[in-house]
C-alpha cells in the first residue's frame, strides 16, 4: 500500500518485478500524471486504487497490461475528456467496477466503455457531465451493466432509448441534476 504519502512520480519499473501482485493501492498522493508503462506485466492484478491525486489525463497504454484488472478507481482526479483517451480502457474486458467520479468530465467519447464487456457498477458521480450522449454508449454492457450512479451532474436531458436493453440494470442514480429527465 503506497495511499496518503504525497508520492508525485514512481519510477516506472517500481512494480516490474511484481508478477503476482493483485491489489495496489496508490490513493491519496499527488500523481499528475503516470508513466505510460507504470503497470507494464502486472497482469495479475485485479484492484487498482488510483484515486484522490491530482491525475487530468491517462496515457491509452497504461492500462494496456492489466487485462485481469476487476476494479479500477479513479474517483476525485482532474479527468476530463480532452484528456481522456476513448481508448484508455480498451484492455479492461474483465472489469466489473468503474469510478470515475469527481472528475471535471463534461462529456464522454460514445466509444469510451465499449470494450468493458463485463462491467456490472458504473460511478460517474459528481462530474460535470450534461449529456450521455448517444444511446450507443452502453451497448457493450448490456448483459452486465447492474448499477449506474450519474448523481450531482448537470444532466438536463437523457435520450429515451439511452437505457434500454440494459437487461440487467438494478440500480440507476439520477440524483441532483438540473434537467428535465425524459
């Protein structure tokens, strides 16, 4: 566990050797951003906790080993779309979990989470998102997708069809928003 030291930069062989490792957890420091190769061979893992440090963007290979990846958090960062990559997550077939809120994201690439064919709980609380877009942006999750969170947004309109074939949708959080929600 390296949360809470105030890390602004890691080596980027400093788990290289870790082959094993399955949970990391790198919360609470001040990274602006990560080496691109940070997790290269770490593809063991299954719990990555990125949040609360200070990150605005995400380089698309640095994710690209970590294919057993499960839970990614990355809540209370500085992400916002310019900077995030639609491919960022493209390896990340087998994650259940995403947080991404408390970010600065306005919007979101229709293609940003197509590949995440096994996501079952989404988090895209406290962001400053207007829209969802297209009604294509959860069609990779159709068969997972369980819980959504889109609480304290400024969401003023939702495409009718934006839900629908969510076959297993559980929960959905429209919470605080400003809009007329159809």
């Amino acid at each position: 566990c390296l949360s809470n030291n105030m890390l602004k930069s890691l080596d980027p062989k400093i788990f290289s050797h870790l082959v094993n490792l399955r949970f990391l957890y790198l919360a609470g420091n001040r990274f602006k951003r990560l080496d691109p190769f940070l997790f290269r061979g770490l593809d063991q893992l299954e719990k990555l906790d990125l949040s609360f440090n200070f990150l605005s963007s995400l380089d698309s290979k640095l994710f690209v080993d970590v294919v057993k990846l499960k839970f990614l958090d990355l809540r209370t960062n500085r992400l916002n779309k310019t900077e995030l990559d639609a491919s960022v997550f493209r390896n990340l077939r087998q994650l259940e979990g995403l947080d991404l809120s408390g970010n600065n994201l306005g919007s979101l690439d229709p293609t940003i989470f197509s590949n995440l064919i096994n996501l079952q709980t989404l988090k895209l609380e406290r962001n400053r998102l207007t829209s969802l877009g297209t009604t294509d942006i959860f069609s990779g999750q159709k068969n997972s997708l369980k819980h959504i969170s889109l609480k304290e947004n400024q969401i003023s309109r939702i495409e009718p069809d934006i839900f629908s074939g969510l076959c297993k949708l559980e929960e959905l959080d429209l919470e605080k928003n400003i809009g007329e929600l159809l």
